[in-house]
C-alpha cells in the first residue's frame, strides 16, 4: 500500500511541474506542410539538432528535452487552435520557434493570459515588441531594422534612391512597408516610387509586377515569401526591369536561390544570423551537429535561426532551479547580459528589455550561394513612429 501511495504521488506531480518527471515539453506551431512549409520543417531542424545535442549529453539537468512542433500550414486560425492545444492539454513549460506574423499575432493575448513564455518567434514584426509583452522573448531582430538596414545600404553604398516596394498583403507585409517608408522619410526625406501587393499564398497578379515595372525603380525591396518573391523577380526581369532586387529575411534565402538559380545573382537579403558557412564558432557547431544528426538535411538560414533559438533557450533552462512555474523561466530570461552566441554578438534582455539581438547581416546570392556583405548594428526603438 505505502508502495502504491509513492507510485500516484509521482504520476500526479508528473502531470503538475513539466520537467519534474524526467522531461521538459516545449510547444511550437509552424507551417509543416503547405506553401511556406520550407520555413517550420527548416527551423524545427534547426532547433532538434541543438537538443538532440543536449539530450544526448545529460539533458537539463538530467531531464530530456521534448519538442512538440503542431502544424499551421502559416494558417492563423491553425495557429489559434494550436496554441489553445497547448495551453489546454499539452500544457508545455513555455514555447517556442513560432513562424511568422500574421500567425503569432493572433495569439498573443492567449498567451499572456496563460503566462506562457514564447521564445524566438520567427517574425520581426513589432507587434509583438510594442506595446511591451512580458512573454515575447524576440531573439531575431525586428523588421524594421532589416528594412533601415537595406534603405541605407541602396542608397548609401550603392548610390540608389528610387525604390519601390512590393509586399504581402497582411500584417507581415504591412509591417515591412511601413518600416521602409519610415526609413526613407526620416532618414532622407524620400518615399517610395512605387509600391503593389500580392495576397499571401497566392499567384502574384500581373498588375503588381507591371505597376512597379512601370515605374523603373532602382531598387525593389520585398516582403513576402519565397515562391511569390522568387515569380516577381522573374517576371519583372523578364519586363526589362533593371533593379535591384532586395528581400528580409523571412522570405527563406535558400528556397529563394533555388528558385532563381542563375537569374539570382546580385539579390540581396538581409538575415538575422550570418551564412551557416560562416567561420563564426555558433555557425561551426550547427553544421557539426546538422552532420551529425540530420546529415541529408541542408543547411540554411532558417535552420540555424532555430538552432540559435533552441541553444538560447537550454542557456535559460539550465538556469532554472525551479520547473513549477514558467514565471521562473521568465525571470532567468530578464538576467540574460551579454550572453555569447557564438555568431559575433551578444544577446541581452532585462525587465523592460525583449529585444534579443541588435545586429542585421546583409548578403548577396552569388551562383547559388550567399556571400556575406557585411554585418550592421541596427536597434530601432520601436517607440518611435
């Protein structure tokens, strides 16, 4: 009898305290099939390699590292009901990796009313850095620092200042063309000579592409996704448009170079960690642990993003001295002071602060392959409008 009392007592508090029964279940929704399904399989890789690595060695703690990764084909009502599935039955010690905007938007409140920490959303949108939400964790950095960064750079290094602006029709794109007009109307008095839209997951209209053909810009600066951008591009080249074609990083560089192949060369995207060819240290270890435990798998920006998410998040986890409460997990985060990541800068956060990183990496397809152009520091106080 005593025996049976000892066995129920740890079933019950194996139900309560995540991590307490030997393992720590972390939740993400992303897009696993569909359009865009390069973006969630790439980044769950990313992150499995890293707590493949950590499970392997020990664990946090002597607990195992298990990650549920939902489907929303970049659907947000997919998005909604996982996350409802998460909080409601899966009930993970916090998530993380969730791709994309229109998506992760819709469930902010959701998790602010759960207190459920969310680490490393694949979006740059400052909706979800303003107002403040105590638990967003952003590691990437924002949008608009990606667009200022290419504003700068186009007219700045390449001496290029009529640039158009095709974008997603959706809280993604929005976003984007509201940073670039804001980095070419501070910063140089300027706007857009031409701006069209596509709506998300669908065929880009010929009239976007003719609409900015029309106005011979100089540069294109993009926001969308890498099947609609990679037919724009086509297209306006196949018009005679002689611009310069730029893309953030949610587009997904490598599936973007694929599909280009030689009409690539001389595109731009800004990413918010370096080529995984770099020599950096953090860049190193994803291809050895990629090798090791997914050697069929490429190796690609998204996937390191998510390799990058998953080595912040074990950082915080092996800091946790108590898994009762996801609180403590968002009080270990708030410590965070320059903390390696093995990619040439530190990650930082504080009790008002959940902007991970402050650097933007612009890089060019050349035959296939990124090169990096050089690696800018770019924080835009999204208390600026």
């Amino acid at each position: 009898m005593f025996k049976y009392f000892w066995t129920t007592l740890f079933f019950i508090f194996s139900l309560v305290l995540p991590g307490y029964a030997g393992e720590i279940t972390l939740g993400s929704s992303l897009p696993l099939s569909g359009h865009v399904k390069f973006l969630g399989q790439n980044l769950v890789l990313g992150m499995k390699s890293y707590f493949n690595y950590v499970n392997a060695n020990g664990g946090i703690k002597g607990n195992k590292i298990k990650l549920v990764a939902l489907d929303d084909k970049y659907e947000p009502s997919l998005t909604v009901k996982n996350t409802q599935k998460f909080i409601n039955e899966i009930h993970p010690y916090a998530l993380i990796g969730y791709v994309g905007t229109p998506t992760t938007v819709k469930i902010l409140n959701m998790i602010t009313k759960a207190k459920l920490p969310l680490i490393g959303p694949f979006t740059g949108a400052h909706q979800l850095r303003l107002p403040f939400r105590r638990y967003v964790f952003n590691i990437r950095n924002s949008y608009w620092a990606e667009v200022e960064a290419l504003v700068d750079y186009a007219i700045k290094d390449l001496g290029k200042d009529k640039i158009a602006v095709f974008y997603q029709d959706d809280a993604y794109g929005l976003t984007g063309y509201k940073g670039v007009k804001r980095a070419l109307g501070l910063n140089y008095n300027k706007e857009v000579v031409a701006e069209a839209v596509y709506t998300r997951g669908h065929k880009v209209p010929q009239l976007a592409v003719d609409t900015i053909c029309q106005a011979k810009p100089q540069v294109v600066i993009m926001i969308g996704t890498y099947d609609a951008c990679s037919d724009f591009i086509l297209r306006a080249q196949q018009k005679g448009l002689k611009a310069v074609f730029m893309n953030i990083s949610f587009v997904g560089p490598t599936p973007l170079a694929k599909l280009l192949g030689n009409k690539g060369n001389g595109v731009i995207v800004s990413n918010v960690v370096p080529p995984p060819s770099a020599e950096y240290t953090g860049c190193q270890e994803y291809r050895k642990l990629m090798q090791k435990y997914f050697p069929d798998q490429p190796l690609t920006f998204v996937g390191l993003e998510g390799f990058l998410d998953a080595k912040v998040m074990v950082k915080a986890l092996m800091k946790v001295t108590d898994f009762s409460s996801p609180e403590n997990l968002v009080q270990v985060l708030e410590q965070f002071k320059n903390v390696p990541t093995g990619m040439g800068v530190t990650l930082n956060y504080g009790p008002r602060d959940r902007e991970g990183l402050d650097v933007v990496y612009l890089t060019m397809i050349q035959n296939g392959q990124f090169k990096l152009i050089k690696a800018v520091k770019k924080s835009i106080s999204m208390y600026i409008f």
